[in-house]
C-alpha cells in the first residue's frame, strides 16, 4: 500500500509513511470487506459513511504535517483508523464522532492497538469543536460544502493548521487552512476529490422556480 499507492502521491513523510506501516489498516475494516482494507477505493461502514481510500487517509495527513508536541482534532471519528495513524505522530487526539455505535467500535480498535494518546467522544463538530482548544491542528474527515464555520478557525493555536474538504459533489477539493498569527490566517487548495458531506454540516441554499 505505501509504496505502490502513497509514495506516488508525494506523500514522502517518513515519519508519517512508517505509521503507515505500522498500523494494520485490515483491522480497522467491517469485517466481511476486509479484502478490500488496501483497494484505492472508499469503504462503506454503514450509516451512509465511508472509510476514505489510503492514498486520501495519507494526503490529508501528511497536510497537517504533525510533529510529536501536537495536540489534534479529529471531526469524525469512523473507524478510528486514521485517529491510531496521528496518534503515533502527534502528543494527543481529541477524536469526536456524532454516531455512537462508531465511536464505541473505534475505541475496540484503538485499544486492541495499545493507542493510549487518543480521547474519544460523542458529539456534533460539523461547526466546531472548541471544548480542548485551541489545536495545533485539526482535520475535518467529512466536506464542509459551505467551508469549515469560523469557529474551527478560532480553535487553532498560532501556528496551528486546519484540513478540510470543501464544495459541492463533484467538485470538492482539500484546503489547508494555517493560522499564522491571532489575527491572520492563510489558505491554500491542496487537490481534489469527492467524499462524503459531514453529518449536519451547513448546506449552501437552494432555489425552487
């Protein structure tokens, strides 16, 4: 998986590619689809949701360019998969999932792995999650069709990055969001895709003739 799909994608973390490793993807699957834990495809979970294909798991993360002092959130907890990656790469996850069934099996997993350094709760984040700010980053595991609400903004630290997928299916695409100072924040487009919109995230208006 890491050299054949991730390492194409100018994922080149070493850090980052080693976790890859390390975690056993396969064991975070529903099991009657464990086949596919390694198919560049998404996974459904149940509910409506998706585990994200490995070469998406990787991009996003590899954007937040954790370091081992990090403290993270996590909007949208699903398998836990991703939370376990960042865990071995950040100092503390704050992992919030609306949809209890998925935070209590994500937990199972996580703890199956000896993941020590990742705190599970149940909860709506769709427009911020500012409990534990501020972050020194967070990603966002759903599209925000309208963008991330100024709350997840003002949950960074100085320095602190945001991960989000914005738009409208097809057309979405990864922003990273940095707050460079209390006052200033750059953005910048990082690629395209298409995925889920997050549960009770804001909808653009629609207009009926």
């Amino acid at each position: 998986m890491v050299a054949q799909q991730i390492r194409t994608c100018d994922v080149l973390d070493e850090r980052l590619l080693e976790r890859l490793r390390e975690v056993p993807r396969e064991d975070f699957v529903p099991k009657n689809l464990r086949a596919a834990a390694f198919a560049d495809t998404p996974i459904p979970i149940g509910r409506g949701q998706v585990m994200f294909a490995p070469m998406l798991d990787a991009r996003l993360v590899n954007a937040l360019a954790l370091t081992p002092d990090d403290r993270v959130l996590e909007v949208g907890t699903g398998t836990g998969y991703v939370t376990a990656v960042m865990a071995g790469l950040a100092r503390l996850i704050h992992s919030v999932e609306i949809i209890p069934e998925f935070k209590l099996r994500a937990a199972v997993s996580l703890a199956a792995q000896g993941v020590a350094n990742a705190v599970l709760e149940v909860g709506d984040a769709a427009r911020g999650f500012g409990r534990h700010a501020p972050y020194d980053a967070i990603l966002v595991s759903g599209a925000l069709p309208l963008g991330p609400d100024a709350h997840f903004r003002e949950s960074l630290a100085v320095g602190g990055r945001l991960v989000v997928i914005v738009g409208v299916s097809p057309a979405m695409e990864a922003r990273l969001i940095v707050r460079e100072d209390a006052d200033r924040f750059s953005e910048r487009s990082l690629f395209e895709t298409d995925v889920p919109v997050l549960i009770n995230a804001p909808q653009p208006k629609r207009f009926y003739f």
